[in-house]
C-alpha cells in the first residue's frame, strides 16, 4: 500500500533534536552556584542531584530531595535554587550530529512545527542557544496552552500545531523520542508519529498499543524516512536544497 504523503511536519525538542543531558548538566552546575551563594554546601548538593536526577527526570522534587539528603530543610532555599535552575540560558547547546541540517532541508519542503513541553523561560532559551527561530514556522509551548496539565500527551499542544499549520491530522507527522509523550500524543489526534530513539528513552521498549508509526536511531535518519514522502503544501514555498542520501 502507497503511503498517504506528508504535508507538514511536528517534532519534538528535549532528546530529539538535542540531547536534553547538556541543558540538564549546565542547568545543575547553575543550581550548585547559587546554593553557594546562600551559604550551603554547592558541591555536595551537585553531588547529591545529579545522583537524584539520573534516576529518571519524570519524578520531580529533584532539588527538594536533594536537599533533604544533605540534612538540610527545604523551605528557606527551594526557591532561590528553583529560581537558578530555570533562569539557566547558555550561549550554545550542541543539536545531535547533522540535527540542524536535516531540519533546514525538511523546513525547505514542508512547514515544520516544533512542539514541546516545559518552563516557556527555559524551552525558549533552548531555542535560543540552538539557533532554531529560523528553522521553524510555528513553536508551540504547551505550558504556554494550559500549564503543566497541557503537557504531551495532552491533545492541546498537537491541536494547536494543527490550526497553525491549517492542516488535517492524516497529513501531518510528529517526530519525537518518547512512546508515553510523543507518540501517545501524536496517536490521540490521528497524526503519524516517527518515534526517534536518541536521549534518556532511547532504550525505552514501544510499549503494547503505543507502537510508532515508524522508528529511527537519531533525527537525521528520521528526515530521510520523510523525504520521499513530503509533498509541498500549495504552492512551492522555497527552493528545495536537492536532498541526498545522508543529507
């Protein structure tokens, strides 16, 4: 069977087009700093999250927790260090090998719609330190929809990349790393979802009822899934870079 084409596309941020771990380690060393400066223990505290968080960023309470463990009370710091943690804005974070590239030839066919959860100060300032304003044509923030409770899998976030980009569902897909988030999500409202296995869910298995429409090992080799099956949405939108094998 001939498959359906696509018309536009959505993708994911954290561990699709850049691994999250970077933003994550700057953003820890940020919270260390700032825990010196209020007369804590910084080093011990870097210690203590990083241990905390490789246990999986899904279970919150990171900061809280990492103070209890070094016999100090949460209250008086808590915010302060939340506070350092979410005004983390590096200069530069580095996007998975030829992550950019791909995109640039992707945004050149289609319209592409980035979609991600999280802090809108941080997830802008991700954008920011990867160059991407350019590479898009829509950025949706679902914090910015409806908070913490609009996050993927929620349909609002893959909704309003639909309006955005003026399109049914059958004729978009979104490519994103995580089954529970990304494709659940993408499913839910009838898109495609091309499941990239890159970052901390990499290893994750698809799990029963959630198997993506199509998988690949990073975002590059994703677009190069696309490719034969973009088709430009009306007229031609820009002139189209000649895509190869590898980009």
């Amino acid at each position: 069977m001939t498959e359906p084409p696509v018309r536009g596309v959505c993708v994911d941020l954290d561990d699709t087009l850049f691994p999250q771990a970077e933003w994550l380690a700057g953003a820890w060393a940020a919270v260390a700093g700032r825990a010196d400066t209020l007369g804590l223990d910084g080093a011990a505290l870097h210690r203590v999250i990083t241990r905390i968080a490789a246990e999986g960023s899904d279970r919150g309470g990171i900061i809280d927790r990492a103070l209890v463990a070094i016999r100090v009370q949460p209250g008086p710091y808590v915010a302060s260090l939340v506070s350092a943690f979410s005004g983390h804005a590096p200069d530069h974070l580095t996007p998975y090998p030829a992550a950019l590239t791909a995109l640039d030839h992707l945004q050149a066919v289609v319209p592409v719609v980035l979609v991600t959860d999280g802090n809108p100060r941080i997830q802008h300032a991700k954008i920011a330190a990867l160059r991407l304003e350019s590479r898009l044509d829509h950025i949706v923030i679902s914090d910015e929809i409806g908070g913490r409770a609009a996050r993927k899998p929620h349909a609002a976030p893959f909704l309003r990349a639909l309006e955005l980009l003026g399109m049914p569902p059958a004729d978009v897909v979104h490519v994103g790393d995580r089954p529970a988030k990304d494709v659940a999500g993408a499913r839910a409202v009838g898109m495609r979802c091309l499941r990239v296995r890159t970052g901390e869910y990499a290893d994750t298995p698809d799990p029963a009822g959630l198997v993506p429409w199509r998988s690949a090992g990073s975002f590059l080799e994703a677009v190069e899934l696309l490719l034969p099956l973009l088709e430009t949405p009306g007229p031609v939108r820009r002139e189209h870079p000649g895509v190869t094998s590898r980009l």
